[in-house]
C-alpha cells in the first residue's frame, strides 16, 4: 500500500472515531497555521472578497467556513476522507459561498477551474509533492497564491530530511490510542526547490513554533506565487574553487527548440564546462559539448557572444556564452557527467531552475527571454544576429 492510501486510511478511521465519540468541532475565529494560536492570520492569503479560494486537506471545513463568512470568499473545501467529509458536512453542509468536496486533491486539481488562492494548513505533508505540486501550478491562476504550513520537527524532536520522502509519524486519537500516518517532511531548501521545479516562486518562509515552552514542535509556513516567469537559483553546495572560475555555455538552438540538460544539483543548464589550461574558448566548447552530450561540432561553427562576469561565494565567475550555428548527432547522456536528461525546450516554456550562468547566456544572446537571474558584467565579442565586433 503507498504511502497516501495509509493516511487517507487513518484519516478515515480519525474521522470514524469522532463520529462514534460525538466530538464537539466548534467554530474558528482565524486561521492557525501552526499547532497554537501563534503566527499570522488569513492576512498571508491577500485579497479574498469574491476570489476563488481552495482548502486542500479541509478536514472539518472550518477554516474555509471562517473566510466565507469573514472575508466573502469563494471557497471549495476538498477532503479525500469520507469521514472527515461527513464530519463537515455535518456542520457547514448548505453554507452559502462554501462548497465541501470529497475527492483526491490531485484528482480534483485536474478538473477544477483556475483558482486565485490556494491553501492548506498541514495538509500538504499527506500528499507527495512531485505528485501535488505540479497540479497545484497548474490550477492557479498567473500570480496567484499558494500558502501552506507543514510539519518541521515532530513532538520526539526529528526534525526534516534532505529527502522528499515519507516518514511515519503519529497521529493520536482523543480518549486514548494512536494512528501510523505516512508525511512527507523535508527541509525548508527543500520544499523552496521543489516548488521552483514546478514555476511557484517562495516569497516567505515563516518560523511557527509550539504553543508552550519545552515543546519541540514546529512548524514552517510558505507563501509563494504562481509565477509567469522562468525562474534561475544556484546549484546547493559549495562555492566553485579559484581555479573552476571560468567556463563556457553551448547554445544549440533549432527546429525542435534549444538544448537543455539536468544537473544532478537539479539545475537546468547549457552544455558547457570550465576551460582548462592552454585551451582555446571555441575547443572547449566543442569538447565540452561532446564530452556532455555526445554530439561534435566544427571551430568555425562556434560563435563567441562574449564575457559574463559575476561573484559566487567571493569568487570572481566569468562564463563566455556561445552559439553552436551546426552540430552532429543526437544528445544523450554520457557516462561519468553530472548533466543528463537533455531536451529540446521551447523559448516560450523555458523550464523553472536555470543554472545562473545558463540563465545569463540565454539572455545575451537573446535578450527579450522572460528569464529573471542576478546582472551580470556583460562584455560582448559579437552581435548575437551573427556579425562579429
């Protein structure tokens, strides 16, 4: 059984036992994001009079029921519980301006029109991100906003994994007793990368701490946006030694679309690689090119567009962006490189996480592309029309 099928097991069987019990769920007066009654309120979520609002992970509508009535939001409450549904419909069924739904969130996403405002309160830790995530990019509207908080350090004191992948934790019962739940709990940097990967740019991250002293549970609380713009982001780790400063980037651009490929640090980049001594710039280009993606081309193919300067952990960074105007074979990966997966990306849908210096490149050759990254020092050789300075 994978791990969202356990949760939405024991959220049924959570939801099956305080219907038996009869538990009291009384009204909120704002939203909590955390596990008390700390941190900011619906204020994160921006305007909502008249807006289309989703509640992922509802569980008893109650804060989707508090933003109708307070604020005059639209909002659809999706639960996959069918216990916990039945819970709110119990309480909130035939509310105006509240719709409570029970479907899978991804399954729900996929069908839904566009929504202005999406949020959840813990609900995001229940459900793989690489399966939520890009369902969530595509249901909001351009600009819109997604706010969410999931767990951070558990009540044993774990705290999150580099990993984005489940771990069990508990989930305790009124009256006594427990339920295995599966959540996905990786650091914030994490989180912050995945939600690049799929077009959503981080604007915040908020710490929310337990509500008493000694306990150490938190939780974090992202806010971040549909973006309409390619994003750019360094790659994790450290910074380039001295003597790695400076490098080159191929731009093969053609029919099917320019030439793309996936660093394991998750960064998309050019081919291309540093210069090594005594080597002229357009044969580094072609061996990186072909030590990268298997694919060989001729010196006077190669046209050098000119310097990119920039600083990277107090190392100057210089990168000599290049057009490749024709090349031989197909790319593919090639064993013992760090950079794989090549596509052919359209200009207008270039891809979320470019590689700074890539992300550089593309712009002086091009620079009319919706690709934000940090200015360089630009000092060009040729005019990237072809005629050489």
């Amino acid at each position: 059984m994978d791990a969202e099928q356990i949760n939405q097991d024991a959220w049924t069987a959570y939801g099956a036992h305080h219907l038996a019990r009869g538990t009291a769920a009384p009204d909120v007066d704002r939203l909590s994001w955390g596990f008390g009654p700390n941190g900011p309120g619906a204020e994160v979520l921006g305007e909502l009079r008249g807006r289309r609002v989703l509640d992922l992970g509802s569980g008893l509508a109650r804060h989707a029921a508090h933003l109708v009535r307070a604020y005059g939001a639209v909002v659809d409450a999706v639960e996959a519980s069918p216990t916990q549904h039945e819970r709110a419909t119990r309480r909130h069924g035939g509310e105006p301006g509240l719709n409570l739904v029970l479907a899978d969130a991804v399954d729900h996403l996929a069908q839904a029109d566009p929504y202005d405002v999406i949020y959840s309160v813990h609900g995001f830790a229940y459900n793989d991100p690489r399966r939520l995530l890009p369902a969530v990019a595509a249901a909001l509207r351009p600009e819109g906003r997604l706010v969410f908080s999931v767990l951070h350090t558990d009540s044993l004191g774990h705290g999150p994994s580099d990993l984005a992948a489940p771990r069990p934790e508990s989930l305790r019962l009124v009256g006594g007793g427990e339920l295995t739940v599966q959540m996905w709990v990786p650091t914030p940097e994490r989180w912050e990368a995945l939600l690049e990967e799929y077009g959503l740019v981080v604007e915040r991250v908020e710490v929310l701490g337990a509500a008493e002293a000694g306990d150490p549970v938190s939780c974090r609380l992202f806010q971040a946006r549909r973006s309409t713009r390619a994003t750019s982001r360094h790659r994790a780790g450290p910074a380039p030694r001295p003597h790695a400063a400076l490098g080159v980037c191929a731009i093969l651009h053609g029919p099917r679309g320019l030439l793309l490929g996936r660093h394991t640090r998750r960064v998309w980049e050019l081919p291309g690689g540093t210069v090594e001594a005594g080597e002229p710039l357009t044969r580094t280009v072609i061996r990186e090119l072909r030590e990268e993606t298997g694919c060989t081309a001729r010196e006077e193919d190669v046209r050098l567009l000119g310097m990119l300067v920039d600083e990277v952990g107090g190392v100057v960074r210089a990168t000599v962006p290049a057009v490749v105007t024709a090349w031989q074979g197909e790319p593919s990966d090639q064993p013992g490189e760090s950079v794989g997966d090549w596509r052919w990306w359209p200009l207008d849908r270039l891809p979320n996480g470019l590689f700074t210096p890539s992300a550089q490149a593309l712009t002086a050759w091009r620079p009319e592309l919706p690709i934000d990254h940090l200015p360089p020092y630009h000092y060009p050789l040729a005019d990237p029309s072809g005629s050489r300075r």
